[in-house]
C-alpha cells in the first residue's frame, strides 16, 4: 500500500469509530455515573496499551517527548473527554456530535494562538460550511436544545481537544501507542479526581450494558481511533486532522440507519453533500507536518 494513502485511512478509521462512540457514551451512562465511566475506559486504555510497548520491547519517551505526550493526555483525556462524558449525561448524543463539530474551526484559532499555523481564511471557510451541513442535518435537535450546562461542557470540550494534536505536532514525533499508553494514565488520573470531587458512586462493572461500553469505548476507542490519531497530527496539520470532527455526526446518522432502522431526519443527505463538500476542500492537498517516516 502507498505510504501517501495512509493518512487518509487513519482518517477514515477515526471517523468510521468515533462516529459511534457518541451514543455508546451516552449508553454506558444509563448503567455508570459519567466520569467514573471515563476513569474505567482510560485506565483499561492504559493497561492495553502499556502491555503492548511491553511486548514489543517499546519505552516511554524521555525529556520533550515525555511532557508532550502528558501534555496531550492532559488536554485529550483529562479534560475535554470528561467534559464531554459529563456532558452526554444531560445532552442527548446527536447534539454532542453537532456542538463538537465545531473543532475544527477552534483548532484554526489555537493553531494561531500557539504559533504552529497561520490562519487560512479557505480552511475556516471550508469549517463553516462543514458545520452548517451538520447544522442541516440535525436542526431537530438545535430546535429541541438541550441543558446550558451541558452545552457549555461539549464547547469546551470541543476547544480543549484541537490543543492535544497541536502540542503532539508541536513535539518530536514519537510512537503513537506510547503518546496515549502515557496520555490514557494522564486521562485515568484527572477523570479519577473529578469523579471523586462530584462525588459519584464507583462500582465495578459486572453486566452486560455495563462492561460492553466501557470494553469498546477502551479498545476501539481509545486503543485504536485515538491511536490512529496520534499517529495522524504527526503528519498532518491538525487544523486538518480536527475536521474528522465535523465527520463524526454524519457517520453516526449513517450508523443510526444501519444498526438500528432510524429513519434519516428530513435535510440529512443534503447536510451529508455539505460536510462532505467542506471536508474535501481541505483534504484535497493536506499539507505535511514533518518528513514521513516508516
């Protein structure tokens, strides 16, 4: 396989696991407080994927490599997925995917704030079109709303998560699995102490509905879709990389349709041409971050 194909692939392999991962949050939620499911997810995260740079003979990076992956972890995991975890508690899991989809437009402005890409109004563009297809496609849940705290969360989670990419892309490039085998005990850690300070109650899955979520959620997930991403701001701008945001709510509706015979909300294959319109404006010739490697 081409070497040029892969980044596209890693692409697709996010939005193709993320565009599930909102509803099966919002589930596991029915049997687990929120950021105890969280902590639950990351540490099995962790466990996986330290196991396997074990196996394979890999290390913890050292100096910048080691506080650029903490520092991902810390934005990725210890802040904005518990945010959005808390959040899905009182939002439904169609309008968490609308409000993140604005990530891309909030990785344009950290990318200039910390210095890494100057602001390209043909990539915010191509953003708010993206976003207005998402908008087309969910204007039910728009119409509906939903709690302001829980929409407040999902924006900030939304801001946070571009900051990850960017300090991975800010530091030397290391081995993904290492990035999050770090970044997932990080994550464990803060989602951990905000569970404790909320003061939600800790079982230890042992059903059905609630190990099934927290399993997928670890190992696809995190084990696998953010993998992929890590490997992908590498390579990538991750103002490019942030667009699987505005991916995920089509992929979910297409998901909806297959697995469970939900009917397309009216404007849904429009809205579907127009994200996908905006994304492949950007995609068209991503820009390289640093020279490729094997």
């Amino acid at each position: 396989m081409n070497k040029p194909s892969l980044p596209y692939l890693a692409f697709a392999g996010c939005a193709l696991i993320w565009g599930s991962t909102f509803l099966v949050i919002r589930v596991g939620n029915d049997t687990l407080a929120p950021l105890w499911a969280c902590s639950l997810r990351l540490g099995l995260a962790a466990l996986v994927l330290n196991l396997v740079l074990l196996v394979t003979g890999q290390r913890w990076p050292r100096g910048e490599g080691l506080r650029a992956a903490a520092l991902y972890g810390f934005w990725e995991f210890g802040l904005s997925m518990p945010l959005l975890y808390w959040a899905e508690h009182v939002v439904s899991s169609g309008l968490a995917a609308v409000v993140f989809a604005i990530c891309p437009v909030m990785a344009m402005f950290a990318a200039k704030g910390m210095g890494l890409e100057s602001f390209s109004p043909q990539r915010l563009g191509a953003a708010l079109i993206a976003f207005a297809g998402v908008g087309i496609i969910f204007w039910r849940e728009f119409i509906h709303g939903g709690s302001p705290a829980g929409l407040v969360a999902i924006f900030l989670a939304a801001a946070t998560a571009p900051i990850a990419g960017l300090t991975l892309q800010r530091g030397p490039r290391q081995s993904a699995i290492a990035n999050n085998a770090i970044g997932s005990l990080v994550g464990f850690a803060s989602s951990l102490v905000f569970s404790f300070v909320l003061r939600e109650t800790h079982p230890l899955p042992t059903s059905v509905p609630q190990l099934v979520p927290v399993v997928y959620l670890a190992l696809a997930g995190s084990a696998g879709a953010f993998v992929m991403f890590a490997w992908l701001v590498q390579r990538w701008p991750a103002t490019t990389v942030a667009f699987i945001g505005v991916v995920i709510p089509v992929i979910a509706v297409v998901l909806g349709a297959v697995a469970r015979n939900e009917a397309f909300a009216p404007g849904s294959l429009g809205g579907a041409i127009v994200v996908l319109a905006g994304v492949a404006v950007v995609l068209k010739a991503p820009t390289a971050v640093k020279p490729a490697e094997a």
